[in-house]
C-alpha cells in the first residue's frame, strides 16, 4: 500500500503537519507490509501501481496516467478490484485517524501556547468579557439553559463497530506513540536511549497488530441491522467518550465559574423510539432501548462507589465524622466490624447494595460483587445524588476535599447528568399513523366514522371534544388494526418507562410531516387515551410528553409559525403546556427539519426557509410571553444531518448563524450516521465538540447582533431563494425521466442492498424522488461526487439577482451581505466546502452508466452548468477563486486524499456496470458495498 502519501520536502506541506505526514507514511507502510504479507508481493505491487498512477493524476495532471489508470482498472478480475478497494478503503479508515490524532495534538498546541480558537470555552470567556459579562450572568444562563445532542439511528451507517473497536486502539496507539515522542524530545541527547527505542517499537508493534486485525475484520455486514444492533452502536459512544466526558466538561465550568453547575447539558436518542418509516420499531424496543441504557449507567456507578470505598478509607477514630455522613453510615446494612471506624467505605457499602437493589428492579441484572445483600432500591437517582452529596460536603467539613475531586465528583456530576436512564429516548412517529390510530378510535367508539374526510377545523372540533371527554374512546376488549395496537402500545410503554426509569427517560413526541394543529391534538388524544395526560381540559390538565411538531418540507416551514399561533389560540392548550412540568415555566419544543426541506427546494430555499421559520416561531412566543398567565419557553430541535444538504457543516458556526433570539439558552439538534463517529468516537474530540456546542450556545444566547438584519439583506435573500428554488426544482422535479438519471448515474440501488441500517430506502418503496429519504438522497449524491443537494441552485439564484439589481449593485450588496451576516457567510462557507469536494469528471463517470443518451447529455449538462455558475458566484462574492482559501488545513486534507479515493470511484462505476449488466457474483457485490464504504471514510460523511 501507499509508501508514502506526500513528498517530506514538498513546500505545500508546512511544518507543523510534519508529524500528521509521519503517521500516515507510518500506518500506510504497515498497512502495505500486511498486505504483502498477507495476500502477496502482486496484489501489492498492484495496488503500488494504482496509487501510483493516481497520485500522477490528480497531482499532476497527467492525462497519460489517467488513460493507463482507467484502462488498468476496467481490467483487474472480479477478485482483484476487491483487493484494490479493501486496499485504499482500509487506507482511508487510518488516514482519519491520523487527521484526528493531529487535531488534537494541533489544539493542544495552541492551548499551551495560550492561544484560545474559536468554538472553545476560553475563545467565549474572552469574547463574553469584552462585551462586560460576568460569570455571575453566564451562571444565571445556565440555570435554566437546556442543550441536547441528540444521537440519531442512522440508514447510511457504514461502519461495524467491530470496525471501529479496532480503529479506537489504534488511535490510543497514536496517542500513545506521541506521549513516546514527547519523552523523548524532554530527554534531549538522551531521546534515542534504548528504553525510548524500546517504546516506539513496541508500539509500532501493537499498530501493526491492530493493522493485521483490520485487514482481516470484514468491513460489510452479513444480514441488515436489526433495531437492537443500532441501540449496542449508539451506547458505545455513551460508554467510550459521553460517562466519562461530560462530568469532566462540568468540572471545566465549575473551576472557571466558581461555582456548581446545574445538569444543563443533556444526551438524547433516537434509537430503539424513532418509528417514522421503520416498522421494526414498537414497543418492544423502547422497553429494550431504556432497559439497557439503564443497564449501561448503573454499571458503571457500581464500579466508580466500589472504587471509592478503596479510596475513602478515612477513619473516624482518627477525624470524626459530621452528623449526617454518621447517619448515612448508620443507615448502611454493613455490620463488619473491620469498617465500624470507617464511615465512608460503610456508606459507600449501602450505596452500593441500593444500587445493586436498583439495577435489579431497573433491568433485572446482578451487580458484580455483593459485600451485603442488594436491598432498599434507589426511588429515583435524585436520592442518589442526595447520598453522594453528603459525602462530598462531609469530605470538604473535614478539610478533605482533595480525595473528593478524583472520583467523587466526577461521579456526582455524571449522576445529576444522567441520572438512572442515560439518555432522554424520543417518540417520532409520522402524523398519517396518529391519524390512523385515532380516526379508528373515533370510528370504534362512534363518535365519527370518516374523521380522515373531515376539514381541518371538523377534525379540531372533534379531537377536543374527545379530549374534554373524561371518558376513554377505547373500548375494552376490542381488537383494533396492528397500526392502531402498536400506537397505543407504544404511548403507553412511554408511561410506564416514566414510571420505572423517570420522568426525563421520555420527554418528547415528535411528529413527522406535521402540516396542521389537528396532527399536534391527535397526539394529546393519544397520551389521553394511555394514561399520559391529567386533569380536566381546560382547567388543570397536563400532559406528560411535550408534543413536538417536525416541520419539514418548504411549504410546511413557511406554515409553521402560523400552525403553532392557532394551537396556542385553542383554549386549553396554553394551560396545558404551561403546567406540562416541575419547572416555573413550560416549555415547548419544536423541531425544525434540514433534509427534507433541501430535498424538496435546494439548499438555499431550505436554509433561508428555516431562518424564516425560525424567525417567526420567536416573534410568536415573544407575544404569548405577553398575554399567557405563564410564561412557556420555546426550544428549537434543529434536525441537522451529515452532509451540508441535510443542515451539516461546523457547529460552532451554525449555531453562531441562528437568527437573533432564538437560541437563548435552548438548543437540542440530531447527530447523525458517521458525524457522530467522527465527533464522538474519541475521547477527547468528544469533548471538544460537546464544549463548543456549549461555548456556540452561551456566544449565542448573551451576544445577540448589536443591529438588526438589514431590511434589504431579507430582500435579497427572498430574491435568491426564489430563483435558486425555481432553478433546483426544473431539474429535479421538472425534468423528464430525471428520476431515471439519478436511479442510474448514482450507487442509490446499491445502497438500498446494503445492511447498514434497519429502516428502509424509500418510505412507499417507490422510485418517485418525493418518497425517498432525504438520507440515501444525499449519500448518493455524495457517492458519485456531484455533491448536488450540498449547492445545487445558489448559482442559478445569484446569475438572477444580477440581472434584476445590475451586476455591479447585485455583487456589492452580495459581499456585504458575507461580510456583515452570519446567516449567509456560514451557508456560503458550507457551499464551498461542498464543492471542494465535489468533481465533475468523476460525476460524468457516473453518468455514463445511464443508458439514454439524450437524458444523460441533458442533465448532466445542467448539473455542469449550474455547477460553474455556482463557482463563479462564490468567487466573486467570496474573493476566492479557489474553494476553501479560509481553511487550508481542510484543502490539504482533501488534496491528499483525491488521489486515494479516485480508484475506488472507478472501479465502483466498474463493478456496477458488470453487476447490472448480470454479473452477480459475490465479489461484485461486495466490491461495490466495499466502495461505498472507502468513499464515505474517504469523504468523511454519508447521509
């Protein structure tokens, strides 16, 4: 495999990447050593000339080596373009991990030499006091702050976690391998004595062990994922970087605001509740989903009070303990008289058998040791946070506070964080299923036969009815359809995981596609129906689970705020939702979705119709802050993805980018697919990317714009959007035979093979654009390197500004619109660096597998037209003729790594030209889904 990946002297590499080339020389040298090995001197020397013949290409621009590479390609055995992409496919995978292991060693270098980068806690101090903010009001802000990563199921997840077990040691081995370089330049002269030596081959060592087992642990999965594989996946981010991350980033704020720090930062999920298009999921799985992340969090507080009580060893004959830890210690079950003197490891003792008591009632399982018997289980995790806090305030009484900081604390702070159930687990159901199952309650119990047929303010008038109705619409006894069972067994499993695991293990009801008020009663209905809502309607009601509407499509956005206005109209609802909880306020969450919205109108449209969107929702709860007895706070759910055209790109940029005012302290938003392993699959750059969206959050909240958006920058932006709209949708939906183009220059087939997740393509199983996912929509696009839901309309939307203002005057506004709003300076940001990643004759590569002629010259004419006229407006609007001038650690990342993805696009297009054409051989299919998955690590995203 590659023996290098760049020239050391080359000028274009500055050295303080130096030691990024080394790891990827070094992990690409062993990965070439083990394949030698492994599959012989030929299959390396193949794949040496590929890389090779690449590398001119793309570096060089040799048409010559093109030709050969292209020819060399469409020539290998079925067998042997397997070997080739597993080769670069495998390269790509360790690549990451080098840029990964550089990122953190590039931002502990800044931060030792003082210097703060934006997205970081210490960048927002510095920015918060300039602008004369205290800590005192950062403190006040994150008393009733709520910001939520929500780790979403994902249909283009193309990673095993076999895969990235092995990928995480490496890293460590990484980290390791730095920690030996560091000793080494401390020792000077002496750096090259041979216990360093010894050390720095040892590790390379256990690199190439863990290379080995790469190389021969299967990449692909044997049968599709089931809904229990995916809940596994996800809690591996909670055990590997989120439990022991997120106590460490409150002891930051803690130390830096000089205070405690309420549990304001919160984990969410999707996985094993998310029942939108995926018939797997029931009720079943939320029972599943809770149990083990109770499971998971229980666990790992048995082992950090078993770990305290050999730590706290502190006798009472020695420092006499404060009443209440006596009392704590007098309340343990622990009679052996070696502990009488200590109160501590006595306490910790009957934590220790509650929590083994819990565990057992939670989920059924046994704790790992028992010095007495499990007994008196935890009633909630606040009684045991209570527990820990007496030790703590016992530690700092007896001038211990020291021994608190290692374990306690942290132990305390992931308590009050996580609480017995880990995460919050979401309902998301689509709005037509809510219809089904009341409209056949309404039916059963005969109050309306045809509620479907009825007109939105009919549907209204009966859906309140049944609510003020103290009487159930169920019927005893009755069989209802399995849609109507599931939904009523699903709402009332949430009642009883709110029982057993807590009110904040579900919180949320989510409905997909919400287009009126009578998608948001339906739910009230269904939560009334299972027990989920108290009270008398219009008096005390309330119910459990926040209904959440999703808002997804343009049309839909530009309703929203109209919709939530009506809701609130309807009298009742204020009450309810104001009185939906503990707190002095309601809350009212509303979800806001990325992917469809760019799906349906391009990614202008769908960018500024959520800016719009969002806009309005706060200008409404702005009012209803005015005229409702108390006050209720919205939250916005952002449904961001991976790609740009789903709403992906930096965080710490996007959240800066909100419109004024509708932050303010209040953030959940998805991670999705390999964002999520790209994020949170690390330690410490989880860490780092949960601080910024703390530090975006605060910057947000208390640095609104000194000024408003200028009037005519709202003009211009309408402008734009109109056009870029017109423009994307004449392809996409206006175009004759465009479905036919993208079901065939694109792997969208392919993918819908692959078993890499458990829900389905397409939501009908139809080939109509309008019922595919938003999901495989993009990683198609992505797979084939046009990139089109990422930019696809922005050119075709400034060439048309320009010719209603004049050239001169359009530019001069469209400059000044980047340089003084973060809302369209972040969405030009994202744009080039979805360019920057797309290739145009790679995509006509792609388009060659399209039979007709004449449709393939048409769109892909249009798609290279648009994709020049695109170009053009961000260099003339940025300054920038070349894409990612502001980010050249990125531009060199992608560079680099071209020349190693390009096989892997040819011989994709290859092995789908032989397997449509009937080869279906084993190894061509598998080649292929080996394709799409060196593209993705390549690419660093999926859906």
């Amino acid at each position: 495999m590659p023996r290098s990946t760049t020239h050391a002297a080359s000028p274009r590499v500055p050295a303080k990447d130096l030691p990024l080339v080394e790891d990827i020389r070094l992990l690409g040298r062993i990965l070439g050593d083990v394949i030698r090995e492994h599959e012989g001197a030929a299959t390396f020397e193949l794949i040496e000339r590929i890389r090779q013949l690449s590398v001119a290409y793309r570096r060089h621009a040799d048409r010559r080596a093109q030709q050969s590479l292209q020819t060399l390609l469409q020539g290998l055995s079925d067998a042997q373009a397997v070997s080739v992409i597993r080769a670069f496919t495998y390269f790509s995978h360790l690549a990451n991990l080098a840029e990964d292991r550089h990122h953190i060693r590039r931002r502990e270098v800044h931060e030792r030499a003082g210097h703060v980068q934006p997205g970081s806690l210490a960048h927002t101090w510095r920015r918060l006091q300039r602008r004369g903010i205290g800590h005192e009001q950062v403190r006040q802000t994150l008393q009733s702050a709520h910001v939520s990563p929500v780790l979403t199921a994902h249909p283009t997840e193309v990673q095993r976690k076999s895969i990235r077990d092995a990928e995480a040691a490496v890293a460590d081995l990484l980290r390791e391998r730095d920690a030996i370089r560091a000793q080494a330049a401390a020792a000077g002269s002496r750096g090259h004595d041979r216990v360093l030596h010894r050390a720095l081959h040892a590790n390379e060592a256990a690199l190439r062990a863990r290379i080995t087992q790469l190389w021969h642990t299967r990449l692909l999965r044997f049968s599709r994922l089931t809904v229990a594989d995916e809940i596994g996946n996800a809690l591996a981010y909670f055990e590997r970087t989120f439990i022991p991350e997120l106590p460490r980033l409150y002891a930051d704020l803690e130390h830096t605001l000089g205070a405690p720090v309420p549990p304001f930062l919160r984990l969410g999920q999707w996985t094993g509740g998310d029942r939108d298009g995926n018939p797997n999921v029931n009720a079943d799985t939320l029972h599943l989903a809770l149990q083990r992340q109770a499971d998971l969090i229980l666990r790992h507080y048995l082992r950090e009070v078993h770990l305290l009580g050999a730590e706290l060893s502190l006798s009472a004959m020695l420092l006499p303990p404060p009443p209440a830890l006596q009392a704590l210690a007098a309340a343990s079950p622990d009679r052996n008289a070696h502990r009488e003197d200590e109160p501590y490891r006595r306490a910790l003792i009957g934590i220790y058998a509650r929590l083994a008591a819990t565990l057992q009632q939670l989920t059924g399982g046994e704790a790992a040791r028992h010095a007495v018997a499990p007994q008196d289980p935890y009633p909630s995790a606040d009684a045991f946070v209570a527990d820990l806090r007496v030790l703590d305030e016992a530690l700092v009484q007896q001038g211990c506070a020291a021994l608190a900081e290692p374990r306690l604390r942290p132990l305390l702070r992931a308590a009050q964080a996580f609480g017995f159930h880990l995460a919050t687990l979401d309902l998301r159901q689509s709005s037509d299923q809510h219809e089904h199952a009341v409209a056949e309650l309404l039916a059963a119990a005969g109050v309306h036969g045809s509620y479907p047929a009825l007109a939105e303010a009919d549907k209204r008038r009966v859906l309140l009815q049944a609510l003020a109705d103290p009487r159930p619409l169920r019927i005893p006894e009755r069989a209802y359809s399995p849609t109507t069972e599931r939904e009523l067994a699903v709402f009332a499993a949430a009642r009883q995981a709110r029982r057993h695991y807590g009110g904040a293990a579900i919180r949320h009801a989510i409905i997909s596609h919400t287009e009126a008020v009578s998608d948001l009663l339906e739910v009230l209905v269904l939560q009334k129906e299972t027990g989920l809502l108290h009270g008398a309607w219009g008096h005390d009601a309330r119910a459990e689970l926040i209904v959440v509407p999703l808002f997804e499509t343009i049309e839909d956005l530009q309703r929203a705020a109209t919709i939530m206005a009506e809701y609130y109209a309807i009298p009742g609802v204020a009450a309810l939702v104001a009185h939906g909880g503990a707190l002095e306020y309601g809350e009212q969450d509303i979800m806001l979705g990325y992917s469809d919205s760019n799906k349906d109108g391009g990614i202008f449209t769908s960018n500024w119709s959520l800016y719009q969107a969002e806009v309005a929702l706060a200008a409404l709860f702005d009012r209803l802050a005015t005229e409702l007895p108390r006050p209720v706070r919205m939250r916005l759910f952002h449904g961001r993805g991976g790609t740009v055209g789903r709403g992906g790109g930096p965080s710490y940029e996007a959240i800066l980018a909100q419109p004024a005012g509708t932050v303010r302290g209040q953030l959940r938003l998805t991670e999705q697919g390999e964002v999520i392993a790209s994020k949170y699959g690390h330690p410490d750059i989880g860490r780092r990317n949960l601080e910024t969206l703390v530090a975006a959050t605060l910057e947000a909240t208390l640095l609104p714009p000194r000024q408003a958006v200028p009037k005519r920058f709202v003009q211009a932006a309408e402008a734009l959007s109109r056009a870029s709209m017109a423009a994307y949708r004449a392809l996409v939906y206006e175009t004759p035979g465009f479905a036919d183009y993208f079901f065939s220059a694109t792997p969208i087939r392919e993918i819908a093979e692959l078993n890499i997740g458990s829900r389905p393509a397409s939501r009908t199983g139809s080939q109509r654009i309008e019922d595919l996912r938003a999901i495989p929509w993009s990683f198609s696009w992505g797979q084939c390197r046009l990139t089109l839901p990422g930019w696809y309309g922005l050119g075709s939307g400034v060439q048309a500004l320009c010719d209603q203002m004049g050239h001169d005057t359009a530019l001069a506004l469209l400059r000044e619109m980047h340089a003084r709003w973060p809302f369209f300076a972040t969405l030009l940001s994202n744009v080039d660096m979805v360019l920057a990643k797309s290739d145009l004759a790679l995509g006509a590569l792609y388009a060659q597998l399209v039979d007709n002629r004449a449709l393939r010259r048409r769109v892909m004419g249009a798609i290279e037209a648009e994709w020049h006229r695109t170009h053009e407006a961000l260099a003339a609007i940025t300054g920038h003729a070349q894409r990612l001038a502001n980010n050249p650690a990125l531009a060199r990342s992608i560079e680099h790594r071209f020349p190693y993805i390009d096989p892997l696009h040819h011989l994709q297009v290859e092995l789908i030209r032989r397997y449509r054409a009937g080869n279906h051989e084993e190894k061509v299919k598998r080649g292929i889904h080996l394709s799409i998955n060196g593209i993705a690590a390549g690419l660093r995203n999926t859906g």
